[in-house]
C-alpha cells in the first residue's frame, strides 16, 4: 500500500481551500492520516478522503449563497463549478418527485440506449477480433442472378493459386461430430477448414500446434484442434489432452492443439472443435459444381481490397472459361469478413440504434419541457439572484450545472438498468450471432454513455438557460412570472409537437414490424407445426460402419418411438423444415436437355424415412406417397417433387412418370411419382421453395445424421422425455440433440424479428407515455397560468363546455402539428425497414393510421385531467388573486 | 451567545493550553464527548472564532511528519473565556432545579 495519502485529494485541497487555512488543514489531515495507516492502511485512505471532501464543502470561504453569486472573475473556474454542483444537489434534493421522475425517465432511455449501444458495438463497430482484420475478405463465386454462391473444392484450390494478391486463404465447411467418451456420446458443432483457415484468421492455437499442410490430405486428416471451452469443460483444461487420440464419431483423431480462450470463430460461433478438410481433388465431393464449400482470405497489407476483389473476378472469369459446362455465372464476389458475417444483422441493429435514440432525444426533451416549467415557477428566484449582482451567465452557468448534475444522475440509473437488462437482451438474440460473447459494458460502452449523457446534460441546461437569460428580469419581479412564461411557453410548445412526432415515428415503426410478424406467422408453411417433437438422432461410429447398420437403427428408432402411447406417426429426415440446415441441388429433367447442366432449378433436397410427409401434414396433391414396400427397396429410384418445382422443370405438363436426376451424370434417374405442397424452409419469408423428397434408401448412400419427427395425439412437451428414453434405448451410445417441439423451430426462425419487435415496442410505449406526459404538462402548466382568464371567462358566463374546449383546442394542436410532422418523418424514414418487412409495403397506410390513431387517442387523455381543472377554476379565487 | 459547536471547540482548545492544533482538538472531542467532527468542521469553526475574536492562531515550525506543512496552534483569548464562561453558566442556570440529573452536587 502506498504509504504517501492520496495524491489527487491533496491536490484538489491545495487548489481549493482558502490560503490561510492551507497548510494547516492539509497538515492535520497527514497527521491524522499518518497515525492510521500503520494499522488500517486502507481505512485511512478512506478517511483521508473523507476528510478531504468534508474540508472542501466547509472551507471554501463563506456561505454558498454568497459564492453562487459573486462575479466568476473573482473564483477559480474549479471552484465555480464545485459551486454549481454543490447548488445543484440541493436544488434537485428539494424537489424529490421532479428529480426522481427526470432520473427514472431519462435514466430508463439512457439504459435502453446503453443496451442497443453495447450490443451493436462489438457486432458492427469494433473490428473482428484478428489482426490486421479488415484484409480478411469472404469470396464467393458469382451466380448467374449476381448473388453470392460457395464454392467448389476444385475452385477454392484454382482461386488459391492464381491469386497473387492473397496472402492466405482457406475454404471450410460445416461439421458436427460426436466425441464418445468411455460411456457417452457427445454432439458438438464443429468445422472442417483446410489447413490455412487460423493463419488466414491470424489466429495461433494456445497449446499445441496449429494445422500443417502435411495434415491436409484424404491419407493424413485424422488431427483436430480442440476450443478453449471443450478443453476446459470435457478435458478438464488438462495440457496433456494434446497428442492424445479421441474417438470421433467412431474415427481416431488425435488432439494437436487447443485454441486461445480469446478465440472467436465470426464463421461459426459455436465452434468447439476443427478438423482439417483433407481433401483430394479426385474426390467426388471435391468437383466443381459440388457448391458447398466457404471461402476465406487474407489480403497482402500492402495491396487494396478493390484490386484483389479485381484479381479474384478475373480469376474466376478465366477459370469459367476453362471448364464452361461447370459454371452459368462468371466471376468472383469478394466481401469484407465483417461486413459478410453482420449481413443479416445489420439492418435490424442499425433500425433498433436509430429509434433508441429516438427514444433518448424524447426523454431528453421531456426533462427540458420539465425543467422550463420549474423555471418557470422559479422566476422569482431568478429574478432575485439577478438583483444580488449575479450576471446572466452566471444564472446560466447555474442552470447548465443543474442540467448536467441531472443527467448525471439520470446516466447513473441508465447504467444500472442496462447492466441489469443487457443479459435479457443478449439471451434472446438470434442464435449464430457473430460475436455476441464481446457483448457487454466495457471502455466504449461507457465513453458512449459519457458522450451521449454530456450531449442530453447540455441541451436539458442550456435550453432554460437561454430563456432565463433572455427575460427582462425586474418585470418578472413585477409581475410574478408572467413574462418569463412566454418565452418558456413557445419552447415548450416545440417540444412537445417534437416529442409527439417521433413518438409517432416510433410508433409506425413497431405497427410495421407488429404487422409484418403477423403477416409471416400465417403463412402457410406447408406443414402443419402443431403437436409435433423434433430431435437429431445420429447412427456414428464403428458399429454403423455399413448402410444396413444405418437403416436398421433408424428403422428399430422409428419403430419403439412409434410404440409410444400417445404417439400418432413417425418419421426421419436429413432436412427439417426451417432448422436452418439447407441441401440444394440442380434438377435436371430427363426430357429436357440443358447445354449446362448448371442452368438447372435448384431444389431442396430432403432424404426421408418412414412416414415423414404424413407426420409433418405435408400434402401430396397428385399422384400418391411413398409405399413402405417401395421405400425400403434400394434398386427402386422414386422421388416427389414439390409443386414448384414441378411447375418449373414441366411447365404445363403432367409431371407424373417423368424422370429426373440430381447429383450428377452419374447418378440415377428417378421416377416422380406425386406432387407435394411447397413448404418453407429457409423461412417462412423463403422466396425460393423447391423441394424433393427421396426414401433414404434410394439416395447416394446412408444419412448417419437425422432428425426424428413424432407427431404426438397431445401436447407435445409432456411425451418428449418419453420419446427421448425410447430413441435412447435404441443405444444409449448415440447422442440425442436440438430437441424442440416443431413451434419451437418455427419461434426460433422469426426469433431475429422478434426480438425486434419487441425492442421497437417497448420503445415507442415508452415514446408515448412520455410524449403524452408532455402534453399533459404544458396543458396543465398553461391552465394554472391561465386560471384568471378562465375565472374571468367563466365570470362573464362562458359554460364548461366552453372551457373545455379551450383547453382541448390547445392540446390538439399541439397533437395535431405533431402528428403531422411525425407522418412526414415515418413516410421519409421507413425505408430503412423495408428490409425487416414482410407481406407489406415500407409505406403502409393501414399502419400510420393505426399509429395515428393510437396517439390521438393517449394525447387526448392526456387532455382531459387539465381541461377538468379548468372547468374547477372557482372564477371568485381567480379574480380575487389579481 | 455561543452555538453548541462553538462552545465544544472552544473547551477543547483551552483543554490543550496554547498548543491545540486540529488533529488534538479532534482527538480530544471525540473522547471526551464521542463525536466525530471533521478536520474541516474543526477548522472552520476555529476560524469563524477567530473572526469573533474569541481564539487567536499562530503558525508553528514546519515538521518533516505533516508533508513538511506547518501546524496552526490556537489559543483561547480574555474574550473567549469570557463568552465561554457566559455561556456555560447561561446552560448551568437553565438546567438548575430541572430534574435532569445535572443540578450541581
């Protein structure tokens, strides 16, 4: 412990207190200090700061009355200020429900801010967490309609060696493994990268060592590199782990490193586990048009992203030219990584930043229509100060301490609440969110704060300040206020209509997002979701070393599940719909020959067993189902194609009894027996929905990884444990994940949307509230100004109804001038929703006048209390007050 | 008359004869009656009694110990005692013959 007392309090004593008293109180308080620290060393720290402070509120000459008025000229600036805090704190302390509601209301909009703030800093501001991170670009090939598309394994290796301007680069893919263990099987995300994938991140593993291109290859890919939370939760974060060999889904592998708990995979965010890709280029899986590789790469530093975009396109270009039959568009798309892994994000952040500071300049205006009215009232205080000599600025020095001691406050209950509401926030984002573990109050977050709380502390000070030192002072001493009430009134007025306007802009903003939510969630997704159990079932390692072995087990799956009591059907698939898992391939018709191949209709492939179409309520709408005969017989090829997809490869045709082909010349034709409904399965907002269905019999070869679907005869959540014992019993060896009932998988793939939602709402409740407690406090501020006139009016016979009306009259203005201004601002600003919309127009009539109305209706409650003490105004009191 | 601070810092300055600084008169307070005022409070009322010229200061010789800052002795002058004797014997007569356990015995 440093033995010296605490320096800066020293200093702020030397600057502060008086000179005769100096040395002496500094002196004693060392003293003081001295005899404690021995045996309290932090105790006396404490004290001396303590003591400290105590000398500076009562030493600094005389009263504070007195300080607070004379010239600035004759205190230092510091002292002035202390002053004016000082001042502030008793000022606010004297009028608790003013401060306490300024503090909650601001502190609530700073709070909602900080959240939004924290959130989209680390996602969309801060660079990605590598060196050097913004020479890491995604690459995609171009399609044919100009959007991006992965890569083959023979492109990736082409790009590779011909662009000069890379540094490194690597491709990867998904991969999700199961780690067994003496008795367990565990299921983790993983990802397959060659070998280059952390160098092009920059990234280095903590221990072990990092893949090679020795490891590379189909012979030698038997290593992989473990995450930090693997390393620390299933291995104990024992360093030993490394070199030794783990069974993965039924492989040996052997640990060769572990990454930093600092690394952050932006690719795949719930990474735990690499492996190396290990490809050859005879592999099949390794072709060109197999699309189903991502692409990564460093940039030299000394060449620009724009010119190695242009060397990658040229590439690309000539590459296509080379194999035509492989490629329909030409070029490459070259992306920033940051701007490529917030893509999807982007939007809403951005929207959900604009209208909480929306939200933080209503709450700002609210404080300054607040404190306008107390000086208002305050008047003759003013006026008083003036008279003791104090100059206009320095009355306007006092109100901006106020103002910024408010914010102050304000900021500190703003910080709380986000500190209390961030975790809610950040559970209900979206899963996959890049970079969601940097989510959090750090420097930037509270430098932010500090900006924004300086920005609103200024304007909440200055605005009375101004008006307080445009009044003619000895009028106001005159006449009790009423000429300072003019000026202020104006102000309030603007304030009120503004609040009101963007409250409206808030308020479109979330019918828009409410509707369109409503709009996607009755979209007919083409199954039905109701009473239905989904999990990953999985057929790894050694004793599923053959496609009987597969079968049979899923088969004895489907067959003790279905066994259930309550249980009404069971099926399997690779894809289910809307679980985020995609598997295109191009269609070709057999009567319909393509000089490219590439030029095909995509369609989603789904490889079935036993009754999947029945247990999902999907329609077959011609032709018939799979028979159970025909399902399990291998030599059979049968497929059904949905109504799409029919509809594109045969347009005006029957498509019964065609024949098609995916995968390849040299795979099989297969017989389309039925037309099925389109269902969504990249979103309920897909655009593209082309399916095919296959008996997983008849496809390439087994699908080890499914999901099992139960259609249950009640509510799905109480059978699961059952159904999770059943499939466990199977053998108990085979991991169980993503259970969920099939509602689940639907709320979880609008979760983006509603998370916004909900965000929006919350803001323009709070918009409303308070832009409608605006209004109720210039109306009622006016009416206890005004209460002589209506006493007069009400003397000289004018009814209740009339009375009313005035009141009404002036609050509908304001509401009205508000509103109009707010359509304006709704009308030029939701185009930045046009991409969160769905199923309606970004200039939705229906929704500005459900919002218009909305408001209305509050702001003429907010009418009604003041325009009932108008018509109590005793017109005896009024006059007599005169 | 005296305020009830006043008084309390008066006695314990005459307490430590012409020797009482800030840290003393602290010190001696807080035995004698508990409390724990301030150096600040301490100081401020030691010059409000200056300035009614009830005490009179003089700085000492600056120690090594203090950071090398100089104490500010106070003394009790004719005036202050006076005004203390009034004072406590204004308190005296108010509490005579009330049954508050202070009558003199």
């Amino acid at each position: 412990m440093n033995a010296n007392p605490p320096r800066v309090a020293t200093w702020l004593l030397e600057q502060l207190l008086p000179e005769e008293s100096r040395d002496a109180v500094i002196g004693d308080l060392v003293e003081a200090y001295d005899a404690m620290r021995s045996e309290h060393p932090v105790r006396a720290r404490v004290q001396y700061w303590r003591e400290a402070i105590a000398a500076l509120a009562s030493l600094q000459t005389t009263p504070h009355n007195v300080t607070a008025y004379t010239p600035a000229t004759r205190e230092s600036l510091m002292q002035s200020v202390l002053a004016d805090v000082r001042h502030a704190l008793r000022v606010l302390r004297r009028a608790p429900a003013f401060t306490i509601l300024c503090a909650a209301t601001l502190g609530l909009a700073i709070g909602a801010t900080t959240i939004i703030f924290s959130v989209v800093n680390p996602i969309l501001l801060r660079p990605l967490p590598y060196p050097d991170a913004e020479q890491i670009v995604a690459v995609y090939e171009r399609d044919r309609d100009g959007s991006a598309s992965r890569v083959g394994y023979a492109t990736y290796k082409d790009l590779r060696s011909r662009a000069r301007s890379l540094q490194h680069s690597a491709a990867f893919g998904d991969w999700q493994p199961t780690i067994f263990g003496s008795n367990d099987g565990e299921r983790v995300q993983g990802q397959r990268v060659s070998w280059e994938y952390f160098r092009t991140l920059g990234v280095r593993p903590l221990l072990g060592r990092d893949f090679t291109e020795a490891d590379d290859t189909p012979a030698t890919n038997n290593v992989v590199i473990l995450s930090h939370a693997l390393f620390t939760r299933r291995y104990g974060a024992d360093p030993a782990i490394v070199g030794r060999t783990l069974n993965i889904s039924g492989v040996t592998r052997t640990v060769v490193g572990v990454m930093p708990p600092s690394f952050d995979d932006v690719m795949q965010p719930d990474a735990q586990i690499w492996r190396v890709l290990g490809y050859a280029e005879s592999d099949g899986w390794a072709c060109r048009t197999c699309r189903h590789l991502q692409m990564i790469a460093r940039v030299r530093e000394s060449v620009p992203l724009a010119s190695a975009a242009a060397e990658l396109d040229g590439a690309a270009k000539q590459i296509a030219t080379e194999h035509p039959s492989s490629y329909a568009g030409e070029g490459a798309l070259t992306i920033g990584l940051q701007e490529q892994v917030t893509r999807n994000v982007r939007p809403i952040l951005l929207v959900l930043l604009g209208s909480v500071i929306f939200l933080l300049l209503i709450a700002g205006a609210n404080v300054i229509n607040l404190q306008l009215a107390r000086a208002v009232r305050r008047g003759e205080e003013f006026a008083v100060r003036a008279a003791l000599g104090a100059g206009r600025r320095r009355i306007a020095q006092q109100l901006l301490s106020e103002g910024l001691v408010l914010t102050s406050i304000a900021a500190l209950v703003g910080v709380g609440i986000a500190a209390a509401g961030l975790p809610l926030v950040t559970q209900r984002l979206p899963e996959g969110l890049p970079r969601v573990s940097a989510v959090g109050l750090d420097w930037r977050v509270f430098a932010f704060v500090a900006a924004a709380t300086l920005l609103v502390g200024l304007a909440v000070g200055l605005v009375p300040a101004l008006g307080a030192g445009r009044a003619r002072l000895f009028d106001v001493l005159r006449g009790g206020g009423r000429s300072l009430g003019g000026t202020h009134h104006r102000a309030r007025a603007a304030l009120v209509i503004g609040e009101v306007a963007l409250a409206l802009m808030l308020l479109v903003g979330a019918t828009l997002l409410g509707r369109s939510l409503v709009r996607l969630m009755s979209v007919d997704a083409g199954f039905d979701a109701s009473n239905l159990i989904t999990m990953e079932v999985q057929a790894a390692g050694a004793r599923y070393d053959s496609a009987a072995h597969v079968f049979a087990n899923h088969d004895r799956i489907r067959e003790v599940v279905a066994a259930l009591p309550g249980v009404e059907s069971v099926g399997l698939t690779t894809q289910l719909p809307l679980g985020g898992n995609l598997d295109r391939y191009g269609v070709i018709a057999q009567d319909k020959p393509l000089p490219n191949p590439e030029l095909a209709p995509d369609g989603e492939r789904f490889t079935i067993g036993g009754d999947f179409m029945r247990t999902m309520r999907i329609d077959v709408i011609r032709g018939r189902r799979f028979t159970g005969a025909e399902a399990r017989d291998s030599n059979v090829k049968v497929v059904i194609v949905s109504q799409s997809l029919a509809n594109h490869l045969w347009p005006g045709e029957d498509p019964l009894g065609k024949q098609l082909r995916v995968g390849g010349p040299s795979r099989p034709w297969r017989e389309v027996i039925g037309v099925a409904e389109d269902i969504r399965h990249t979103g309920l907002d897909a655009t593209v929905s082309q399916q095919f269905y296959v008996p997983e019999r008849q496809w390439f070869g087994a699908e080890t990884q499914m999901t099992l679907v139960v259609r249950t005869t009640s509510d799905p959540a109480s059978l699961v444990g059952a159904v999770r014992e059943a499939v466990r019993s199977v053998d108990p060896l085979q991991p169980i994940a993503k259970v969920a009932t099939m509602d689940q998988v639907v709320a979880r793939s609008t979760s983006q949307r509603r998370l916004g939602l909900m965000l929006f709402a919350a803001f323009s409740t709070m918009a409303i509230l308070l832009a409608c407690a605006g209004i109720y406090g210039v109306l009622a501020g006016a009416v206890s100004e005004r209460a002589r006139e209506i006493g007069l009016r009400s003397a000289l016979g004018a009814t209740p109804r009339a009375i009313v009306s005035l009141v009404l009259r002036q609050g509908a203005r304001l509401a009205v001038v508000g509103l109009l201004l707010g359509v304006g601002g709704a009308f030029a600003l939701s185009r930045y929703l046009r991409t969160l919309l769905f199923g309606i127009e970004a200039h939705d009539p229906v929704s500005v006048v459900v919002a218009v109305g909305v408001i209305a209706a509050v702001a003429l409650l907010a009418c009604v209390v003041p325009a009932r003490r108008a018509v109590r105004v005793d017109p005896m009191t009024a006059l007599r007050s005169e | 008359m005296l305020g009830e601070l006043e008084q309390i810092v008066l006695l314990a300055t005459l307490r430590l004869g012409g020797d009482g600084y800030g840290v003393p008169i602290q010190d001696a307070i807080r035995k004698a009656t508990g409390r724990d005022l301030t150096l600040g409070t301490i100081h401020k009322t030691l010059v409000r009694l200056e300035d009614k010229g009830f005490v009179a200061s003089r700085m000492g010789e600056a120690s090594p110990h203090r950071g090398g800052r100089a104490k500010r002795h106070y003394e009790v002058t004719p005036a202050g005692l006076k005004q203390l004797r009034a004072s406590v014997r204004a308190l005296r007569r108010m509490a005579a013959g009330l049954p508050v356990g202070l009558e003199p015995t």
